[in-house]
C-alpha cells in the first residue's frame, strides 16, 4: 500500500499525494463532501489531465479534460446518480484506461494516452471543508509481469 488516510482535510491530503508518481494504481475513496474531484495528470504534461467528478447536488457522474470539456468516455447508461450518505469511489489506472465505479451503482472507463506514463493523482471539491474519511492508494502489478 502506498498511502492510507482517515478522517483528513483535501489539503492535507494533496500534500501526501504529490510525493507519489505510478502509471499503474487502485485507489479506494471515500467522503461525505457534496462534490469530489479526482484529477490525474501526467508528470510531464498538465494539459494530459483528466478529471472525474461526481456532484451529489447536480446528481452528475462524468469526466472533464484539463480545459474543463467533457470528454468521452464508456458507461452504463445514464450519468446521473444519487448518492445518498458518503460517496465511495474506486477508481483503476492501468497505464492509458481509468476505471471508475461510484457506490457499486455506476461505472465509467476512459483512456487517457500520456508520453511519460508516470502519473499524480490529486483530490479538490467545491465543498466547504470537504473532508475525506477514508482513501487508500495501492500500486498495481502489470498483467503482464
């Protein structure tokens, strides 16, 4: 396990997740915060980046580039979902796809190709003193090793 947090602030968080580069990670996430972004971006090229949001009060689960266009991506029907009591996302990153499930409910797979391959995951939320209760971050193996 690369990273294990309970009960802390968006800020503080970020502060642990910028010392950690992977192009392979499962991360486990979850708050009460009416809005959670995880944003991951290619170490050597920002513009690379590419955003998932979920907002509990739009009920909207989709993803964004790093100019704030939405972008495509292979879902289960529709994007929106509610989310009653703390959100809980899953979210895989296997070199150039991203695999995000919402509370079991929703799911969403992107690709996002990168040069370097190294990749930060950060977290940010429009929420007031959003806080994370839990998040877990695990390097994952190749399928191919």
């Amino acid at each position: 396990m690369l990273l294990e947090r309970t009960n802390c602030g968006i800020e503080e968080l970020n502060h642990d997740l910028e010392k950690i580069n992977s192009n392979r990670m499962y991360v486990k996430l979850t708050t009460d915060a009416d809005e959670i972004v995880i944003n991951t971006e290619s170490v050597l090229d920002a513009s690379k980046s590419v955003q998932v949001v979920y907002d509990r009060n739009t009920k909207r689960f989709f993803a964004r580039n790093a100019e704030g266009k939405e972008i495509s991506r292979f879902s289960d029907s529709c994007d929106l979902v509610e989310v009653e009591g703390e959100i809980t996302i899953e979210y895989f990153l296997d070199h150039s796809m991203i695999e995000v499930y919402l509370n079991q409910k929703k799911a969403m797979t992107l690709r996002n190709y990168v040069a370097d391959g190294e990749r930060k995951i950060s977290v940010s939320s429009s929420s007031t003193n959003a806080r994370v209760s839990s998040i877990q971050l695990w390097n994952m193996k190749s399928a191919y090793d």
